[in-house]
C-alpha cells in the first residue's frame, strides 16, 4: 500500500510513495507523531534527479527488513531539497558542521523537537568504502535514544546554539573597494587551469558566475586576463562531453578534470546561467561560436523542458533504462544509458556519414569511453567535439562544406535515433526561481543576440504563466512549485529575487512597463518578507514557520547564486531606473554586510563580486526612442548589440509603453524621436549626452564609455 507520500505533488516524493518505509512529508502530523511515541526522526532529504539518492533508495528504503527497523524505532519524514530548501538548509548547516562535508540524499536524525543529533550523506547498507552501514547506523542510534537520551539531547542543544551563533558581522561602514576585485581576481588566476579551462582539478563544475564576474572585470579594468579565462573556460566545457553534443543542453559537472565525462543530470538552473553566460561571451569576444552555444541550449530547454502552458520543467535525470533493456520487467537504470553509444551504432544510423561524424565527436571502435566501476560505458562513446571540421576535411579528402552537410545528416539520424531510447526521468515540476532564471536568459538572449527577437517572446510567455499561475495578487505572496494543475509552498527570497532578475532583463528586452511594475511590487514584497533591518541583506525565509528552526542568510555563491547576490545586483538595476533613495542605502548596506567574505574567501561570492563590479563600473542607461520595427531603431540596436557593456540598462521607449513608463521613470518624459527618426539617449546618473540619431553617432557615444 501506498505510504502517506502519495498525495504529494513533488516528484520526489512520488518516488517514495511505494516504499515500504513508512515515509511523511514534512509537516505537524510527523512531529505530532514523533512527540506522542517519544521517537527520534529520520529525515532523509534529496531529489528527483539525485542519482546517490537512487541509490539508497534502491539498497535501503525499498528493502522490507531496513522499513522495518526504521518503523520500528524512527519517524521518518522525506523531503525535497527543491520544493523545500528552507528544511535543507538548516540540516545542511548541521552535517556540514559536524562532518566537515554534506551532499545528497543527507541522512539526519532529530528530537521530537527538530533539533539534529546525528546525520551524514549516503550511507550503504551495510558498511563498505570506509562508510558505515545503514543498518548498523540506525541500530546505534535507536540504542542511544533509548539508553543515552541525556546526552543526545546536551548535545543536540549544544549544536543547535553554535548553529545560532554563526554569522555575526564585523559591523563595518565601508562599501568594500575595487582592491577586493583586483584581489579576488589573481585568486582566479591562481586557480585557473590554463590548459584545459576552469578552475582547480576533477571534479569540475560550471559555475556560471564565476565567469560573469571575471568577464565584467575585463570591462571594468580593460585587462585581457579575466575575459581569456572566462572564455576559455566556456570553450572548453562546450567542445566537453558535459555538453549534450546531439540534443543540447549541459550536464551537471565533469567526473574528470578535462571536461570529457560527464555526471549525466540536466539541471534547469545550470542551463539558464550558462546561457547567460555564453550570450555575454558572444559579445565580449565577437565569436558566433559563443551565441550558438546559447541557442542550442535554449533549443534543449524549449524541446524536452517547455511546459506547454509557458513554464519550464526543473530537471532531467542522469540514469535511464538502457535501449537493449527497453520493454524488460527487470530493466536496471544505469547513468548516461540515454546519451551513449557503442560505433557500431553510429556506424548503423549515420550510415556513409558516419566517419566524418566518429572523426568529429571522438567515438572509437571498441568505444572512448574511460572504465567505470559499474561497467555502464565499457565498450561506449561519449560524445565530445576532438576535432575541427577543417581537420576531418583534409584527413577525409573532402571539402569543409561536405563534412558540415555529412555532421548535419548524421546529427538529425542518431538525434532521432535517441528519441526512440527510454527516457530519463522527467522532473516536472515548475519551480518560481529556476523560471526567473530562464526568463532572465531568454530575454537576454533575445536582446544581445543578432538574431535572437524570437527568444523574448518565449520570455514573456513564461512570465505570463508565473504571474497566472504562482503570483497570489490578494495575498501579495509568491508560490514558489507548480505542477500538475497544483502551485504551493510559499516563495523563498530566492524566488522573489531570481524572478525579478528576470523581469528587469525581460523589461529591457520588449519595453513591457508591466514588467518593470511587478518587478518593482516583487522588490517590495521581497523586501517587506525578508530584509534583515538589523544587518542587512535577505534571509532566505519569512522566519514564520515554526519547524525551521533557522532563519538564515545565504552567504555563498554556489550552483545557484545567493538571494542576497541576485537581489543586490537586481536593486542596482531599479536603483538606476527610478532613483529610489532607500535602494541605494540598502545597496551599500548589503555590500558591507558581504564585505568581509569578499575580502577573505571572494571565490565563494562571484556572482556577489560581480555586483560589487557593477557598482563601481556603473550603469549608464541606453534609452531607445523609436518604433519596434522601424529599420532606423533596429540599426541602433544593432550598435548597442556590439559593445559589451554589462551593467548598462537598456530602455526601449514607443509610443506604446511611453505614458506608462512617464510615472515610474518620469527622467525619460521628454526622450522622444527627433525629426521623426529613432534616437539614442546615452545617460549615466539620469545625466544624458547629445542624443543620437545615426549608427555612427551611437557608436560614438557607446565607446565613450
């Protein structure tokens, strides 16, 4: 029979619904319950596509006589990490503290109270690889409850008051200065691996605003160094194997320190700021290479994460069910089943293309692909662009234009010969911050890429869908899940601020002024829910949830960027578009509450540094007077396009959005087309240079800054 997780709508959950352990969804009937018969609680928490987490479940939580001890003497409570990052933080905090490292699916133990005593990540079940067994684990733990309750509760409370006290700031005044970049910048350069890209060794994972912050650094300073390692690295990770060489799309990082193996999960969020990221490399560098990279991730995220109702889906997962296995009663998922392939395969589906094809994306007879423990890619190949179509083209005795028509044909063979394969799992929810993202990276591609106007509207149509779908206008609350028909769970600040992140770049991309007026209801509300008035910054929750028993801030640029990061380069932006004093003091209140962590760890606040670089850069407004498709405006569009200018803020204004705009920007009142032709106003500080009416002019202006 179905456990209590059936009527969930995570897809983590759902996972777990047939599981004989006797799981709950975080929440009063599992306290109640624990409280009642004085147990402790086993809190497991992961998610959909968390392939360690598959495992445990697989080895433990589906085994009869591990549900039985876990029954008998635990209240067990699942919880996704993405549906509920709040409960993850908290018990992260804690393993991370006590273990010295944390991961998924973490393995906690708690009072009745929710304070944690115990915990770790994956735990086998029965001990091998130096960890200890779940079985043995569970029986220690159940033996101390009983037996050592005093000490477990000391010390859980003892925990529990360290955790409390972490966090406190120095007090300081001082926005911190351009020597904080400068040095965060050679910590970069120290770190760099300049000859396969990135940062430090295996395993290597893109980290997106790493690269943002070291290629506004080049526009800020003029120094090449920053502008090469981001590039290089954006290369490297694209010619990888952690890129989707058929489909598009990255994976989530690479096993090996040279990009070629990937851990096979698609990410929602890793996808947007990749895109943002390769979108700017297009413009810092004037590479198309760059620009194809962003459009066909976008094309992925569109054809396997597009919700047909506007939204985006959070995440595929890296196992599948191998092709040869399809349709068995018995099929064993295994990692990269979906993506792989042996030549003989290729050989079959690209037929006379094939050569050219092995040739290009590195497949050998007898397969590339290094050993692994498990045996899932003996005898495989993983795809990686090895070597120049010029190369194939004089080793195959054709022409470029022959082996670009052969890699074409042979691409759209084997693509749809994979869509014929068993697909990994599908993570279907619908999740507010992730969507601000991809709005934030469709928009962005739609107003820098040269041929990217058709990106905005999917932007817009998935701003559309969050405003229908997870913006309670009467509660002024934001929903931070969707799925199936279904929204809930209150929106963290994380939601507030990547969404508003995506506004101000969907508002610069289509002149929309209801963007730019919710983004600005969303900052008030995000502002009113979590700003810290005592010290600054955002706390990721309200605080009004009593089972959370932490209401903290997060100070660490990771997969995805803190709230605090986002949110501060986001009041930038409004600050420098409708000079709303009390956003500049928070500004500078943020930057000195970061100033300390910048100073002395600044690689883990990249995205943060980036903000800090915009600050002292700062944002010149580039206001576009014109009708959308009048050829005189496109061509001075065209001209922003070319200049890589990060943090200026571009402003289309047309007759259709000019009287709304008048009273939330009321400085560009008087901006109109002169003598009937589209102009340019270039500002900086809401002071504006000679208006622009030719390409020519504009370029001028532009370079000026």
């Amino acid at each position: 029979m179905p456990n209590t997780l059936a009527s969930e709508q995570s897809p983590y959950l759902l996972q777990h619904q047939d599981n004989p352990v006797d799981w709950y969804p975080w929440g009063e009937a599992a306290f109640t319950r624990a409280r009642l018969e004085d147990k402790p609680i086993f809190l497991s928490i992961g998610y959909s596509t968390c392939h360690w987490c598959h495992v445990m479940a697989h080895e433990s939580f589906e085994n009869a006589e591990v549900a039985e001890l876990l029954n008998r003497d635990f209240v067990s409570i699942k919880v996704d990490r993405e549906e509920r990052p709040d409960v993850d933080r908290v018990y992260m905090m804690f393993v991370q503290s006590t273990t010295g490292s944390g991961g998924w699916p973490m393995s906690v133990w708690l009072t009745p109270g929710l304070d944690p005593f115990y915990g770790g990540t994956y735990y086998p079940p029965t001990s091998r690889w130096g960890r200890p067994g779940f079985v043995d684990v569970l029986a220690e733990v159940a033996r101390v409850w009983k037996h050592e309750r005093e000490k477990v509760m000391q010390s859980a409370a003892t925990i529990m008051g360290r955790l409390r006290s972490l966090g406190a700031t120095e007090g300081r005044v001082e926005v911190p200065g351009a020597a904080v970049l400068d040095a965060a910048m050679r910590d970069f350069a120290e770190a760099f691996d300049d000859r396969r890209g990135g940062f430090g060794n295996a395993p290597k994972f893109p980290r997106p605003s790493e690269l943002l912050f070291l290629m506004r650094e080049q526009a800020r300073t003029g120094a090449v160094e920053p502008g090469t390692m981001a590039l290089e690295t954006l290369r490297a990770m694209a010619l990888g194997g952690m890129r989707d060489q058929l489909g598009g799309g990255f994976h989530r990082y690479s096993v090996d320190g040279d990009w070629r193996v990937p851990h096979f999960e698609k990410m929602l969020y890793d996808q947007a700021q990749l895109v943002l990221a390769y979108v700017e490399a297009a413009r810092l560098s004037d590479d198309r290479y760059f620009a194809d990279v962003a459009a066909d991730t976008l094309a992925y995220v569109e054809r396997d994460l597009g919700d047909p109702e506007g939204g985006f889906y959070s995440a595929e997962d890296a196992d599948s069910v191998p092709p040869e296995q399809a349709g068995e009663a018995h099929a064993h998922k295994s990692e990269g089943a979906f993506y792989i392939w042996t030549d003989e395969e290729i050989r079959e589906v690209a037929g006379a293309d094939a050569e050219p094809f092995m040739l290009r994306f590195g497949a050998l007879p007898g397969g590339n692909a290094p050993s692994d423990p498990q045996g899932e890619f003996t005898g495989r190949n993983l795809l990686y662009t090895a070597r120049a179509v010029e190369d194939i083209a004089s080793e195959t005795g054709r022409t470029s234009a022959d082996v670009e028509s052969a890699l074409e044909r042979a691409g759209v063979a084997l693509l749809e010969r994979r869509a014929s394969r068993p697909r990994p799992h599908l993570d279907d929810k619908i999740l507010t911050a992730w969507n601000g993202l991809m709005i934030a990276a469709f928009a962005r591609a739609g107003r820098l890429l040269d041929d990217g106007q058709r990106y905005v509207g999917v932007a817009r149509r998935a701003a559309t869908f969050l405003r229908t779908r997870l913006w309670q206008a009467d509660r002024q609350i934001l929903l931070r899940r969707y799925r199936h028909g279904h929204a809930a769970v209150d929106g963290y600040a994380e939601d507030y601020a990547y969404l508003i992140f995506g506004l101000i770049e969907l508002f610069q991309a289509d002149g929309d002024a209801e963007w730019l007026e919710w983004a600005l209801t969303l900052q008030r509300r995000q502002d009113a829910l979590f700003w810290d008035a005592g010290e600054g910054g955002w706390f990721s929750t309200t605080g009004r949830d009593p089972s959370v028993l932490l209401r903290l801030k997060e100070d660490y640029d990771g997969a995805e960027p803190a709230a605090s990061s986002i949110g501060v380069l986001n009041l930038l932006a409004l600050s420098h578009l409708t000079a709303e004093p009390e956003m500049t003091l928070r500004i500078k209140t943020v930057f000195t509450l970061f100033a300390a962590r910048a100073e002395q760890a600044g690689r883990s606040v990249p995205m943060m540094l980036a903000a800090l670089s915009t600050y002292h850069s700062g944002m010149p407004q580039i206001v576009l007077a014109g009708e959308p498709h009048d050829g005189d405006r496109e061509q001075l569009a065209a001209v922003v396009r070319r200049h890589y200018l990060p943090g200026a803020l571009t402003i289309p204004l047309t007759a259709f959005n000019r009287d709304s705009l008048a009273g939330m920007l009321p400085w560009t009142e008087a901006m109109q087309p002169l003598d009937g032709r589209a102009t340019a106003y270039v500002c900086r500080e809401f002071a504006c240079l000679e208006p622009a009416r030719s390409p020519e002019e504009l370029d001028e202006r532009l370079a000026g800054l």
